[in-house]
C-alpha cells in the first residue's frame, strides 16, 4: 500500500478548490442574473439562491474568498492524506484480508 503525501494532496485539493471558485466567480460576472440562479438551483437540488445572491462583491473579497477556500481545501487534502495513511503499519502488512 503506498502512502499519501500530506502536502502534495493539500496543495492538489487546495487549488481544485480555489479554482472552482474562481469559475464560480466567471460565470456570475459573465452570465445572466437568471442562468446563473438557475444553473445553482440545479447543482443545490432546487434550493433556490436567489435571495443570498451578492451581484456587487469588490475584487479583494473574490481574492480573500480565494485563499480561504484555497486553505479550507488544503486542509481537507490533508487530513484526507492523513486518513488514508493511517492504516499503515510499519513493517507489517497493512491489507489484512
């Protein structure tokens, strides 16, 4: 069984993350008002998101939204890694069947 890098993975699913914000950030400044409410009442099962919708957020909130979603997913990546890494005995075989 090999093991997770701890890092490598924070750092794969932290940068997932921050850029899936950012496409998220690209479709509202480049799409309709209405696709875009439809399109993320879709991916929230008909939740409808029309009153939490911000139009109007200055660029340095996109960025500080960013790097918060960049460390949450860091930390996610993480403990992912750390969790799959547990199991993991040194010396032994970890695949007990």
């Amino acid at each position: 069984m090999n093991t997770l890098s701890i890092r490598r993975l924070g750092f794969a699913v932290g940068v997932t993350a921050a850029l899936l914000y950012l496409g998220c950030v690209f479709v509202m400044l480049t799409v309709p008002h209405d696709v875009v409410i439809r399109f993320f009442n879709s991916l929230l099962h008909g939740w409808d998101v029309a009153p939490i919708m911000r139009w109007d957020m200055p660029w340095w909130e996109v960025i500080v939204g960013a790097l918060e979603t960049l460390i949450l997913g860091w930390l996610v990546g993480a403990v992912l890694a750390v969790f799959y890494n547990l199991p993991r005995r040194p010396g032994g075989n970890s695949d007990a069947r």
